[in-house]
C-alpha cells in the first residue's frame, strides 16, 4: 500500500481533486458565497455545496482512475504479473485501496475547510449533514474504481480522455434534460423538476434553502447505486477473460435497478425541509429557526418595536407575531401570507439590507406589504437566485395574494424602511370584510411622519 501511494496516480489524484475544489470555490463569486445558503454558513449548506462540485470532480476521477488501470498495459507487465502467485484480487485491492485512501482524504479535506468557517458563523451544530458528505466522497472512490477497471479491460491511450468526457456528459444530463421533467406552476409558468433518474448523478442541486436536505431514501438508494458502480470496476480489474468481464457487469446493472427501487420519484420526496433545523426559537412573539438562533437577540428587539409601532396604527388589524418563514413550497406556487405574524426570510433583499434601526422599517414593511410574487420568480418573469422557499417581494409585479381576501395587490414601488409613506398599493375587485387586510395605501406608524427614518 505504501508503495502504490508512493509511485502510482492516487496521491496526484486527491492533489487535483481538491486544489481544483477549493479554487473553483474561492475564485468564482457565485451563490456558495451568498446569504444563509452560503457553504460556509450552515452545515448542511455545507454538504451540499461541496456536493454540487461532483459535477466535474466525479468525471475527473473516473479519468484519473482509467489513467491508474493503463499502468501495467503501458508497463507491458501484464502477462508477468499473471504468473506470479499472488492472487489478482490483491493486487486489485491494494491499487484500488491506495486510490480510495487519497480521494477520500481530499474530499474529506475539502470539507474541512468548509467546516472550520462554518463553526465560526453558526450555533445549530447537528449531524444530519453526514450523510450528505460521506455519499460524497463514496461517488469519488466509486468512479475512480470504476475508472480503472474500465482502463484495464480498454487499455487504448483513448480510454481515460473518452471516459472522463462521457462521465462529464452524464452528470450535465441528469441534470438537464434526462433528469429533468417538464412541468408547469400553479401560475402557468414552464419549469422543470428533477425526476427519479437524476439521483443516479452525483452530484445534487444547487442549494436554494438552507433548511431543506436530501432524504434517507435518497441516501440509501445512491449509496446501493455507487457500491454497483465500485463492485463493477473492482471485478473489471480483476477479470482476466472477456467471459468475466462481462460478468463484471452485473453488480453495476443490479446496482442500478435496486436503487431505482429506493430512490424517490416524488421531488417532494427527494429534497425535504430538515425538520430539526426548522424547529422555532423564540423570545416572545419573535421567533426565528435554529439555524438562525444567533440573530434571535437582536431580532427580537427591533420585532417587538415593529409590532408595537403597527398595533398603534392598524390596531385590531395589526400582526401580533414575527416569524421566520419556515415554508417549502413548489417552484412557481403564490406563498400564501398569515394576518397575525409578519413572516420574514433573511434573504430577502429588505430585511438582508438593513442594519440597526433599519430593521424595525423593515419588519413594517414586510407587515404592511408582503410580497405576492410566485416561489423563485420575479414580477419581470426571470428566475430569481434564491429557489425552493424564497421570492421577490419587491417587484413591480400584480399576483394573487390568497391570504388578504383574494384580490389582486400591485406593488407600485419596492418598500422603502428608510421613510414611512413612500410605498403605495392600488386594488382591484371585490374586498372582503372578513378574513382580509384592507387593501389602502400603508398608514405611518403613530407619533412618525414621512420624513422619520
């Protein structure tokens, strides 16, 4: 074993895994930086983040593992080592192990870079996320086995650039258009979901909330998916006859229908809200996941300023509560708005901005006007960044807001915390006396005038 991670390709396998990993991170400004979905804000954020990156680093290893099976047919030792008395398999073994060793360290590395910050930005402190990351680091050493089996039984100066694109074909496919199903919202809007078969991929969805996770039964199913996969390449590598290479290929066909079996059909049923982490945390009427538990303090403060300040002006009409939003619900869909509890996403670009008193405005005028645009898109018909639980509410658009009495609601302008009274609405059709909020132009809070920030 010394030996194989001394001269073989596993130690410059796990080099490039993960010095690729940590510069496609820190040299992209992309949405693994941003808000409360940011990798190295929350745990399972975490996992998931470093997952999406299998979209090239799986196809890498599979490459790098074909180039490691080339080793004896380029050595032109094959027939030599034949005639020795030590069984294949452990040849096999020792070369597939010294492989396994090195691209699971760096995975496992990768990881730990991201956790270091992310004990530093969170208090909620789980180990849900586990999964997620161990599943990972198997598709590594799954595809590199594989890699090298298929090397071996190949053995052409073709196969590790061949086999490193159709792998890299495979993970953009699952999840383009084989492992996406056409659908349209609530709205009418075309989407698409992901659909049994992209599980099959490594690689996962780029994370949209950070309280929703994989499920167990997806976990299950690609970890029976993966075991087929390393089981193949391991038998590739010990086959000498083309009789039991293609045997080999069993373990990766039964892999693949029993996880098919496993895994969910239901988008719904593949990612799910992680109800620990949804858990609510309150101090008093304001109440916030326990993901979010640190900003539970300061919060609570200017919440409670906020409802008082709307009790004043609205009266009996006014919210009693604030809570943050905990709700998952289907791309597209109208989110539906409670009378009694301003319900607030920390993503939202209002509450995000402000700091200080800012935030009392804020919770105002997220209380006053709450946004109606449908789950993951704005009013100018683009798909916003934020995904399964989070729209614009902001936008210049004209939606259904079910909760307040089932009238259309224009936002004219984008809610200003800063000054009370440059936000206006316009309604049209039927009002309803019970159930509904008045739809009129938002009162400034009592003893405020327009120009009080």
């Amino acid at each position: 074993m010394r030996t194989e991670l001394k001269r073989s390709v596993a130690p410059w396998a796990g080099a490039v895994v993960l010095t690729s990993a940590l510069a496609f991170l820190y040299l992209v400004d992309a949405e693994w930086w941003r808000g409360t979905t940011a990798w190295t804000a929350q745990w399972t954020s975490l996992a998931l983040w470093t997952r999406t990156l299998l979209f090239y680093l799986w196809p890498l290893a599979v490459g790098l593992g074909a180039l490691q099976g080339l080793r004896d047919h380029r050595s032109k030792i094959s027939e030599l080592l034949t005639t020795t008395s030590r069984p294949a398999w452990h040849r096999a073994a020792t070369l597939a192990g010294a492989m396994a060793i090195t691209l699971a360290s760096a995975f496992a590395l990768l990881v730990l870079v991201g956790a270091v910050q992310v004990l530093a930005n969170t208090e909620y402190t789980h180990l849900g996320w586990l999964p997620i990351s161990l599943v990972g680091a198997l598709s590594l050493v799954a595809g590199a086995v594989l890699g090298m089996g298929v090397g071996r039984a190949l053995p052409s100066a073709l196969t590790p650039p061949l086999l490193t694109m159709g792998a890299f074909a495979f993970t953009a496919l699952m999840h383009m258009s084989l492992g996406r199903t056409e659908t349209d919202t609530a709205t009418g809007v075309p989407s698409t979901e992901p659909n049994q078969v992209s599980l099959l991929s490594p690689a996962v969805d780029e994370v949209r909330d950070a309280l929703v996770t994989l499920s167990a039964s997806v976990h299950i199913g690609q970890t029976i998916w993966l075991l087929g996969l390393a089981a193949t390449g391991f038998a590739l590598l010990v086959a000498a006859t083309p009789r039991t290479r293609l045997l080999a290929l069993t373990p990766v066909l039964a892999g693949a229908a029993v996880a098919l079996l496993v895994l969910p059909s239901d988008p719904r049923r593949m990612y799910v809200l992680d109800k620990a982490a949804a858990e609510l945390v309150c101090d008093g009427p304001v109440c916030v996941t326990r993901t979010q538990q640190a900003r539970l303090t300061d919060l609570a403060r200017h919440g409670k300023k906020a409802l008082r300040l709307l009790h004043g002006a609205l009266g009996s009409q006014a919210p009693v509560s604030v809570r943050e939003n905990t709700a998952v619900l289907p791309e597209g869909s109208t989110p539906r708005w409670s009378r009694k509890t301003v319900l607030i996403d920390f993503d939202d670009d209002i509450v995000a901005a402000a700091k200080g008193g800012e935030l009392t405005w804020a919770l105002i005028a997220k209380g006053m006007v709450p946004g109606c645009s449908p789950v993951g898109w704005s009013g100018t018909g683009e798909r916003t960044s934020r995904g399964p639980s989070r729209w614009a509410g902001s936008s210049a658009t004209s939606r259904r807001c079910p909760a307040r009495g089932h009238r259309t609601c224009a936002a004219r302008s984008t809610p200003r915390p800063a000054r009370c009274g440059r936000t206006s609405r316009r309604c049209h059709g039927p009002s309803s006396s019970r159930g509904s909020t008045r739809c009129a132009p938002p009162r400034c809070p009592v003893g405020e005038t327009r120009s009080t920030r």
